[in-house]
C-alpha cells in the first residue's frame, strides 16, 4: 500500500518568526513544509499539516496519508466528507484513508480574534470592509500569489498591507510558507488558505477567506463555498464570504472606501511606480468593472486610461468567462460604452469560436459522419458555400473543380487518373 507520511511537527524562533516545519514524504521524495509567521502562538498540533498534504495524497494515487501529531477529532471525521466532494468534482483526485491520532491542538484563547486573508485586491477589499468591525487582525501570505523568491517585491507589498492594516486600525501578521511551491510540483493548488489557517488556530476563533466568484457562477474549485468551513476545527471557524456580492457589486461597495481606492491592487506584476501595470487581463477587466459604476478616474492605483485594442486582445479562460460576462452585461445595459463594450464582445467572440474549433478539431469527423452533421451541413450548405466563395473564390473553384474531377475518375474512369496521379507525383 502506497503510504504518503508527514512527520512530527517541529517549532522554533527564527529572527523573531514564529516557524512550524514537518516534512512530507511522497514517492520516496521528502520536502520539508515550512510555516514562518510574523507573529505567535502557532498551532501545536498536526491540523495544518494534514490539511497541506492531503490533495497531494489523493492527486499521487497514494492510499494512506499518515500524519505524526494530533489532529483535531471534528477536522479527521470531515475529510471523509472534503474527499467525497473533491473526488466527486475531480475523479484524478482518488479517495484514500487517513490515519492520525486524535486531540486538540491546544487550548482556545480567550483573546483569540477574527482574521481575514488579505492581499489587497477586491474580493479581499470587500471581505475585509464587510467585517471591519469584528476583525482583529488582517493574514497577508507570502509565497502564493507572490513567490517567496520575489524578495523586493515582497517587500515592497508588505509595506503597502501594513499601511493599510493601519489606517483600518488592524494589525497584521504575515505568513511566509512554501506550500503552494511543494503543492505545485504534484500539479495541483490544494487546501493551502485553510491550512495556513489551521496554523494560526491559537490566535483567531474564526478566519474569513474571500470567494472569488458569485453564488451563480460557483463552480468546483479548491476554494469553495462547500469546502472550506470543512476544514474548521473545535478552536477555529472557517468561513467562506463574499458570494452574495458578484465582482461589479463588490467594486461598488470598495468604491465607497477612500482606502481601497488609494490602495487597490490586482496585478501580479513586479513595478517601480505603481501597483498596477493597468494592461493585463486582471487590471483591464478591474478597470472596466470600475469605469462601469463610474469609480475609475477616482482609483489612484491606476494611472491609465483603458487600452481598447488590449481588451480585444485578452486570452480568455473558463474561470475569467463571469467576469467578462458581468462587465459587458453592464455595459451594454447603460450604452455609455458603446467602443469598450464592443472590445469586449469581441474578446469573448474569439473566446467562443476558439472553444468551438477546438471541440470540432477533436470530433469534427465523428460530427460529419453523424445523422446530426448531415443534417447541419444539408441545412447550412449555402451559407457554407457563401462564406468560402466570399473569403477566396478562385480557391473554392479550384477545390470544386478537384472534387467534380474524382467523381467523373471513379464513376467512368474506375480511378485510373487516380492511380496514374499517385505514381507519378514524385517523379
């Protein structure tokens, strides 16, 4: 039996971090997972760790995943029910048995607060402002969507997380972790907001993780609305917020925070002057999303106008498809627009037709030779025939005149232009 083994947690001071380690064996290949936070306690027990490996497990095709330490009793009874619902979603991700002894990971504080993981973008924005009033600390991670070999820029996002942690009158407590790097290495973006977490159990009695996508556009994901109150343990509540909002009626509430306004940032590019480069697909769709509740010119973090030919432009995927749906249903809904909006109809056109090709490259035979494809070609022939003759006429007469040619050489030449073609082609 294929086992994937984490081992006995390690705890230590180094530079006045708080840092947790285990290692994780997979394959006969160890890394050592490593937690450093800003600020302690950190958890005792095994919750994290758990939490860390356990896609790993499932995406490895191991069948045990044995962890060292204690793992709380109410997170061991709901990974049967998370493994369920990712195999469920995922059937690559195979269902495997966990062992581990039971027991909390010590006693809950009575000063333990509420935390949000906050990067400074506007899922996170809307969470935080929602629970300003309860929230006691803001978790800035170092190491997901900025890599921790990325040392200035780190530097530099930190510095900005911590002014804004103070005009809110929070405190923050910065995560630097190499779990997304090892969760990388086995193709997948595993358990990692609720196992960074479950580290910082001892200090929050409940932890917000801001959803990026709207109820009506939910779809699986290891972040989810299902998925992660389930990693929640006797000390920690784990909550997933923010999918009553979709990304234009959270931009709307940031607006109305001078804050967000002087600090919003999406982009993951590394810049000297700015923190938004105001020409990738995450810094044109929030800037559309900005112009269309008349908040843009108000956002000191972008200092463009938008590029109309690189919205055109923009490689769409399935995930970004809601984002672009909701801004253009703005748009052409109060016409102020008309040249963006048409920008973004055309992007989400190209979108749309590379899928279809797509889908016909891999079964357009399949498809032709069906009852179905006949009929579609049968009642599509003349506009077919239309669209070819439009785009180059002397090739479509050329090919119509090739295909009449066979015809005439299989029914009265019995395929000897054919056979007299194919020998004497290379000569």
């Amino acid at each position: 039996m294929a086992v994937i083994r984490t081992g006995k947690p390690e705890y230590r001071i180094e530079d006045g971090w708080h840092v947790a380690s285990a290692a994780i064996t997979v394959n006969d290949k160890t890394h050592l997972l490593v937690f450093k936070a800003s600020g302690g306690p950190l958890a005792k027990g095994s919750d994290a760790f758990l939490a860390a490996a356990m896609f790993t497990a499932m995406k490895t095709g191991g069948q045990c995943l044995r962890i060292s330490g204690t793992v709380s009793p109410k997170l061991l009874t709901a990974v049967q029910t998370i493994q369920a619902i990712f195999h469920r979603w995922f059937p690559e991700y195979q269902k495997i048995q966990v062992e581990a002894e039971t027991g909390l990971s010590g006693p809950v504080s009575p000063n333990a607060g509420v935390g949000v993981f906050f990067s400074g973008g506007v899922d996170s924005f809307y969470t935080l402002l929602k629970h300003r009033e309860e929230t006691t600390k803001v978790i800035f991670v170092h190491g997901l969507d900025i890599k921790l070999g990325r040392a200035s820029y780190r530097a530099r996002i930190s510095q900005e997380i911590q002014r804004i942690a103070r005009e809110l009158g929070k405190h923050v407590i910065e995560i630097e972790t190499n779990v997304h790097e090892i969760a990388g290495q086995y193709g997948y973006n595993g358990s990692l907001l609720p196992s960074i977490g479950l580290i910082l159990s001892p200090q929050f009695h409940r932890i917000y993780i801001a959803a990026n996508h709207s109820y009506d556009y939910s779809f699986p994901d290891s972040s989810h609305p299902l998925l992660d109150p389930l990693w929640s343990t006797e000390m920690l509540t784990l909550k997933h917020d923010g999918c009553e909002a979709n990304r234009i009626e959270k931009l709307a509430r940031i607006s109305e925070s001078d804050i967000a306004m002087s600090s919003l940032r999406v982009c993951l590019e590394d810049l000297d002057q700015t923190l938004n480069c105001g020409q990738c697909e995450k810094c044109l769709r929030t800037m559309i999303g900005l112009q269309t509740i008349g908040a843009l010119e108000r956002c000191k973090t972008f200092n463009k106008k938008i590029d109309i030919e690189a919205v055109s432009r923009v490689k769409m995927r399935d995930q970004l498809l809601p984002f672009a749906e909701e801004n253009l249903r703005v748009l052409e809904n109060n016409g102020k627009d008309p040249e963006l909006a048409e920008a973004l109809r055309f992007c989400l056109r190209n979108y749309k037709y590379t899928e279809i090709t797509k889908q016909l490259n891999e079964s357009f035979k399949e498809f032709l030779d069906s009852p179905q494809g006949d009929k579609f070609v049968r009642g599509k022939k003349n506009s077919i025939f239309k669209s070819l003759w439009e785009i180059d006429r002397k090739w479509l007469f050329r090919e119509v005149c090739k295909e009449q040619l066979k015809k005439i050489d299989q029914k009265y030449l019995f395929g000897a232009g054919k056979r007299f073609y194919g020998t004497n082609i290379n000569k």
